[in-house]
C-alpha cells in the first residue's frame, strides 16, 4: 500500500439517545464503521488520504443532521443514498443509578438496509467502482443487509480485487443480528475469502465458530489464506502476519485506568488503515492502531475529541 487513495467504508450509522430511563436524554450517533471513518480521516489527513462514508439515510432532518457532522469530521459523503421516507436506525442506551449500561435497537427498518435496493450496478458506491482504492466494511455491515444485498456486496469486493484495490474485512461478529449460527459462518466465510486484509478480534472469531478456547481460535485464524491477517485479543499483543512471512506479536499500550471501551476496535482499524495506506509496515500500523486505541479508552464515547488525538507514529 501506498500514495494518495480513496478509501471507502461501508456500513450503518445510528442515531443514539443516552440517559435515564424516562428522563433527559443526550442526543448522538454511532456505528462501528462510521467510528472506524472517522478515525480514519483523521489519521490520514496528512497524507491526503480521501475517506468516503457510504451508508443510506432518508431524507428528514435528522439525516441531514448526521450528513453535516459527517462532513464535519472531512467524511465525504457523495456516496450515501437519500432514501425518501426511510429513517436513520437508533439505538438507546439506558443508564442505571450505578452507571450500568443496556442497549435497546430499532434498526429493522432502518434506511442503511436498503442500501443495494436498485437495479444492479445503479448505487453510487457500484457506479464509482473504478474510482475507490480500498474498501473497508464490517460484520455488522453484512449482518443489515438482505441476501440480495450482500451479494451485490460481494460482487464489488470481487471485482475491486481483480483489478488491485484492496478489500478489508473487520469481523465484529454480532451474535443477535444473525437469524442462525450458520448463517453467519456462510457469510463470513465468503467475505474472508474476498478480503486482501482481515481485522480479526479473536473473542469473536472464538464466539463465531463455537471454539472452545482462545488458542483454537487463533490456530483457525492463523490457517486463513488471506494476504494480510491483524488478530486483536484485549490488552494481549496484536499479531500482525502478511502471507509467507512468520507472524509478528506487537504489543499494546497499559492503561492506568479503562473508562469506556467503546470504539476500542473501531480506532484501532482507522489508524491500522491509515498508517497502511500510508506505506507503514504491518508492525508499524499495528502499534500506532494500539495507540490510538490506548487513548479512545480513556475517554467517554465512540469518537474523542479532536485535540485528544495522539501524535501520529513514525512509519
């Protein structure tokens, strides 16, 4: 990887509401590959790295709104769809008197599953194919989308690969977005096979395929063929391995004190892909991805303040 590029994450942003059960609540928004986006376009602004947001919103103001912040964050968005009459996903987080937090989704009819309902090839994310370097997407982007959709999906990743554009696959296995098991292990294993770049957090490898250890799960994951393999366990080491090279352990940062771990992975991908697409080794993207990461978990949110941003690792 290396020089100016286009990069292109696709998913679902929510809107999120946060607070007391039946009293003030904050207003926000969040998605594991918008987080991921941002991060991105942060990291990568000093080499003029272009990030593209491609979701589906409606068109109310509340779309309107996220549109604005996105941009805000120097996402381009000529990719998203303005659906008429659909709305944003959300999502409440409910907050008890001891700080402990439950999640409560309305996303079933959110705007971002229809992404791919066009005729074939008629989306702007398909019709800007030959312009994109990278795409990034996530379990959870394969999880909202209908089969149809998914296959479109894939049909884009195959043909970016075919002509050397690279396909990153984050795995955020998501347990109660999948009708059956199975169905996401059919997924995931056809979204493997396309990607030239695997972002794998262990815990959910182990989960997705019923192992029963840690070690099993990265025996597993250490066979996959992919190109490049990042395997994220925790506060453990990252392992980083491109094909035919022995794999490398890189280690993570010590945190005095852990205040949310939210977007945890999500920072990780954005600096990962940055430093990458910047021409860093794998080693090298992977300390400054933990890096980033060291920070976002001492913060409250999914997306830290700008000032709060490390200074960016040598390559």
């Amino acid at each position: 990887m290396g020089g100016l590029m286009r990069v292109v994450a696709f998913g679902e942003c929510m809107l999120e509401l946060r607070g007391l059960p039946f009293g003030a609540l904050q207003q926000g928004y969040g998605g594991d590959t918008l987080n991921t986006a941002v991060y991105l376009a942060r990291c990568g602004a000093r080499q003029g790295l272009q990030v593209d947001y491609a979701t589906a919103l409606g068109d109310d103001g509340l779309s309107s709104g996220l549109l604005q912040r996105w941009q805000a964050e120097g996402l381009h968005t000529g990719l998203v769809r303005r659906l008429p009459g659909k709305l944003p996903g959300l999502y409440l987080i409910e907050v008890d008197a001891q700080g402990e937090r439950r999640f409560h989704y309305w996303r079933e009819q959110a705007a971002a599953r229809a992404y791919f309902d066009t005729p074939e090839g008629a989306t702007p994310l398909e019709q800007q194919a030959g312009q994109i370097d990278a795409l990034y997407f996530s379990g959870i982007s394969l999880a909202i989308l209908p089969p149809a959709g998914r296959a479109r999906l894939a049909a884009l990743a195959q043909a970016l690969r075919a002509r050397g554009a690279q396909v990153v696959f984050d795995n955020n296995y998501r347990p109660r977005l999948w009708p059956e098991q199975a169905v996401a292990q059919a997924v995931f294993a056809q979204f493997m096979g396309l990607a030239s770049t695997l972002l794998l957090s262990l815990d959910d490898e182990q989960a997705l395929w019923g192992l029963r250890s840690a070690e099993a799960a990265l025996q597993r994951t250490l066979a996959l063929p992919c190109p490049e393999l990042v395997v994220k366990n925790g506060a453990a080491e990252t392992l980083v391995r491109l094909a035919g090279e022995a794999p490398v352990l890189v280690p993570t940062q010590r945190v005095a004190r852990v205040v949310d771990t939210t977007a945890a992975g999500d920072s990780f991908a954005g600096a990962y892909l940055a430093a990458r697409l910047g021409g860093a080794c794998p080693a090298a993207a992977a300390a400054a991805g933990n890096a980033l990461a060291a920070v976002v978990v001492q913060h409250h949110g999914a997306i830290i303040p700008a000032e709060a941003m490390p200074a960016p690792m040598p390559g």
